[in-house]
C-alpha cells in the first residue's frame, strides 16, 4: 500500500514538471519494500512547489505531518496514516553534498536518472560512485551490501565511471581508485583519503560563495553539536606575510551570505607589536548561538592568549583566498575537537 502511495506521488512530480529520483536501492527496485525512510533528490528551485505538492498529496492520501525539518542541504517530511497510524519519512535532498561541498549536483542525478515501474532511480553509474565515495570521505568503509554492487559496476563501465570521477578527482586519482575498484581493493582506497578531500575542496569551489555559506553553516552545526558550551575560540598566527593573507580569508568568509544578521568583522591594522581581531556568527535554528573568534600575530609563535579550541598556522595557507577559506571551514568541521582549555592543536593544510 504504501509502494502505490509513492508512486502516486512520483506521478504527480511529473506532471507538475518537477525533477525527482529515489537515492538508493537501485537494483533491488521495484521489488524492494522502500521501508518508510526514502531518500530522494530534488532541485531547490522545486523545493517551494515540492512542500506544497506533498502538503496536498498527504491530504488525499489521509496522511497527516507529525513533524520535519528544513536544513540548508535537506527538507524532511515526517508523515502517519490516519487510520493505521504507519509512519513515512521522506527526506528530499538537494543534491549529494559532504561537509556543505556539492558532490553531484541535482540537476546531473535528475538528467541521469532511470524510471522503473513509475519509480525514477538513480543511474547505476551515480550510485556506485556516491556509495564508494561518501563514506571514504568521511573515513569509513564501504558498507558490504555496496562492496558488490560497486565492482561490478566498475568492471562493466570502467570508463563511464572514470568519466563521472575524473573532474572531482583529477586524472591520477580516478585511475588509481577506479583500478582498484575494478580489481575489489575497495577499501585499500582509504589510503587516498586526504589527497581526495583536497581535490574534492577545491572541486566545489567552482561557486565560491555558495560553497562557504553551506560549509560555513555545516561547521557551526558541528561545533555547537560537539562541545558543551556555545562559543567555540580559535586562535590564529603567522608571520608577518601570513598576516595579510589571512585577512583575505576571514574577509572572504565574512561576505558569505551566512545569515539574515550576516558575519560581523572589525580589525586594527597589523603591525610588529598589534593584532588584528575578527569575529564571525553562524546561524542555527534562526538563533545566533555560535561564534568564531581569530586573533592575529606578527610573530611566528603563539602569543599567549587565553583558552583557546583551536589554533591555526596561517603560514600553511594557500595562496588563494576563497581556496583557503574553503580549507578552514573543512578543517573546522572534520577536527576532532578537544574540549579542555588552552592550546589544542597547531593546524596544518592538507598534504
């Protein structure tokens, strides 16, 4: 019954011209129970028409909303049967993202996607390579009911799939990691994890701005989620080079459009004997709760400033201010933060 729900529901994306996929379950559609938690993809330009359009739909289908939420890379529907009381969670993402960096657009999964018995899928291609390269990026191993599906598809389309990896990648590490795949050494992979991340930073940095707003708003999530107080304090130094470089960084930050109240920045000119202070607010929840603060120095060691959570070499910097940026929200978000006072750790780029 609740298969013929959701089909209906697809057709009427489609009638309404509104570009949808089911995520996962590929292979096993359509005789796989969908279970009561779907993943799907949507674009967010369809997003207002997608929450009316399911409003309507949970109406005629005597369903009613019990709860959701609306975060900056996901709208969710929690939603029961009058009658029977069964629930269902839809989950309609906008896009495949990690740590707020788009890995595979809406627009790119919606233009290959297949329909199967009224149930569009993603493409065999796309699933294989978000399955395999999700969890790598977040340090863990592919899951088992994956490791299967993902060798055979890489041994079947070996250049469909380098061809899809090869710009987020780059040449040398699709043909390693796509040869392992072929040859089942899925997670021999992980070896490859930080020189990944790094081309996938920079990946996503083909619209900057947009890039660091979500990043910027994933990395306030985690610090708030992670430590026991609000505010998080950062202290960062560098030479006297280093100085002017970071303050691209944190300017370029601060002109992300973050939130309604946006970034607030002020500084003092730097000199041998002065320090330049910034400070930058993450929206959660519509509440101002969590606050970033940097302090900079002429010297390459740190002054000896209070409790800090985390301190940044701005030496290790690139050049690139946007590119730098982009590093220092990835490395906000993925540090494993420590929760005692003073100095935590000397931040270094990624090799």
């Amino acid at each position: 019954m609740l298969r013929g729900r959701l089909v209906d529901l697809f057709g009427r994306f489609e009638q309404q011209g509104i570009g949808t996929l089911v995520l996962r379950n590929h292979e096993t559609l359509p005789d796989y129970n969908m279970g009561t938690d779907v993943d799907l993809v949507i674009r967010a330009c369809d997003l207002k028409r997608v929450t009316q359009l399911v409003r309507g739909w949970g109406d005629d289908q005597d369903l009613v909303c019990v709860g959701g939420a609306m975060l900056s890379y996901v709208r969710v529907f929690r939603l029961a049967d009058r009658r029977t009381g069964e629930a269902l969670k839809l989950d309609f993402f906008l896009g495949e993202s990690w740590r707020g960096i788009n890995l595979f657009s809406a627009d790119e999964l919606i233009a290959r996607r297949r329909v199967r018995d009224g149930v569009p899928v993603i493409s065999r291609i796309d699933e294989a390579a978000i399955c395999w390269l999700h969890p790598l990026l977040f340090g863990a191993m592919t899951k088992p009911r994956y490791h299967e599906m993902i060798v055979a598809v890489a041994r079947e389309h070996r250049q469909e799939l380098a061809t899809l990896l090869r710009p987020r990648l780059g040449q040398v590490l699709t043909e390693r990691c796509v040869a392992g795949m072929v040859e089942g050494r899925l997670d021999s992979l992980l070896a490859y994890r930080r020189p990944i991340i790094a081309r996938i930073v920079s990946y996503g940095m083909r619209s900057p701005m947009a890039t660091i707003d979500s990043m910027a708003r994933n990395v306030g999530r985690e610090i708030l989620r992670r430590l026991d107080r609000p505010g998080y304090r950062i202290i960062s130094y560098g030479s006297g080079a280093a100085i002017l470089r970071a303050q691209q960084v944190w300017r370029v930050l601060d002109s992300a459009p973050l939130s309604s109240a946006a970034g607030q920045f002020w500084a003092e000119r730097p000199s041998a004997n002065r320090l330049m202070v910034a400070a930058l607010r993450f929206e959660r929840y519509r509440a101002i709760e969590g606050a970033f603060w940097l302090a900079l120095h002429s010297e390459k060691s740190p002054p000896p400033f209070p409790a800090a959570d985390l301190v940044i070499r701005h030496d290790a910097l690139p050049s690139d201010a946007s590119v730098a940026a982009t590093e220092v929200c990835q490395r906000l978000a993925t540090s494993a933060i420590r929760r005692q006072r003073g100095f935590s750790s000397v931040w270094e780029r990624a090799a």
